[in-house]
C-alpha cells in the first residue's frame, strides 16, 4: 500500500469536513423550519379563534394588532394554491422571522403593505413557484379581508433593499401588496408583487 502524500491526506479531510458542515446545515435549516411551522401554526389558530378580540392599536394608530406571547400581529396571509395560513408579525425583527413572517413596511390601508419571511417550506419557499394571476389573501385582526392576485416576480441581489418599497404609483411601479424572500443559500432576492382586487 503505497503512503498518502500529505497534500492528498488534507484534501481528503477537508472534503469531508465540508460534507460534513453541509449535512450539519441541511439539519438545523430543517429544525428551524419544522419549529416555525409549529409556531405560526399556533399563532394562526389562536388568531382566528380570537378575531376582534382583545385588539389594540399599532405603533402608528393605523393598523390594529393583537398581542400573542409578547408579539403583535395584524393578521394572516393565506395563499390558497400552497395552501398556507401564515400570521405576520406587525413590526419587522429579524428574530422574528425565525417563527414567522413578518411586515417588513407599509400598510394594507395605504396600498404599500411589505411582508418578509424566510424560505422554509411552509413559509415563502413557495414564492419562486407560485403562478402570476394566484391569488393572495390578507385577514385582519379585525375580520377584515383584503384580496390580491399575483402580478410580478422579480430576483433582485440581497443587498438591494431599495427594491422591495413602493417606488411610485404608475407603471411597474403600481403595486399594493409585496412579498419577499431570499432563495436558498441567499443568492438573491425573490420578490413578488400583488394587485388588490377590488368588489
């Protein structure tokens, strides 16, 4: 058996050190998903078990939030195609985003209403997929529903914020209801893009 040479010797620790590191993130990307699962799960059925109870008013005065387990919440956004109820956190934390998605900026009553949340599966992974014309629903603390469809899906560079707001009111620009995630690894930005429909 012929000797390994040391520089073979380290090339072969090293692949599997980063084999290693890969399997270890693989397993604590799926922890952190199967316990926001938990958590927003919770959070949404508690919300719709106490719709219009117990709200108070957001930092703002403008949006009502209830209180649940030291967090505020404006309601939840249900995108019936991937079949997901998610509750969203009224102010951004990154923390946060680790138990559910969160509103980034804006409001539903000023049509510019952001809201962020990581790429697990049962969050906005899906956003990379879903079909332009799907549509979006937004139910308020207080009952309220507000109805979107999908109009626009942008990738963007994670370092462009600027993006994500509410540039102007015409053109690509007139959009009232923005969801938005990174893909895995963090290599851009998905950003999706709703039109309010109106009855």
């Amino acid at each position: 058996m012929k000797r390994l040479k040391p520089l073979k010797i380290f090339l072969r620790l090293a692949s599997l050190a980063c084999f290693i590191g890969a399997g270890w993130f693989f397993l604590q990307n799926t922890q952190e998903a199967k316990s926001a699962h938990r958590v927003s799960q919770r959070i949404s059925n508690h919300l719709q078990s106490e719709q219009g109870h117990h709200l108070v008013a957001s930092e703002n005065g403008a949006m009502p939030v209830q209180e649940i387990d030291g967090t505020n919440f404006i309601g939840r956004l249900k995108i019936p195609s991937h079949q997901l109820v998610l509750p969203i956190a009224a102010n951004y934390s990154f923390n946060q985003l680790y138990q559910t998605p969160t509103r980034y900026q804006g409001s539903y009553y000023t049509n510019d209403l952001v809201i962020c949340a990581h790429n697990y599966p049962e969050h906005f992974e899906g956003l990379q997929t879903i079909a332009l014309g799907e549509e979006v629903q937004l139910e308020t603390v207080d009952g309220q529903e507000y109805r979107y469809l999908i109009s626009n899906r942008e990738y963007v560079e994670p370092t462009n914020v600027d993006s994500v707001y509410k540039q102007g009111v015409t053109g690509d620009d007139d959009w009232d209801l923005t969801l938005f995630t990174c893909t895995p690894a963090g290599l851009k930005r998905v950003i999706i893009r709703c039109e309010r429909i109106y009855y």
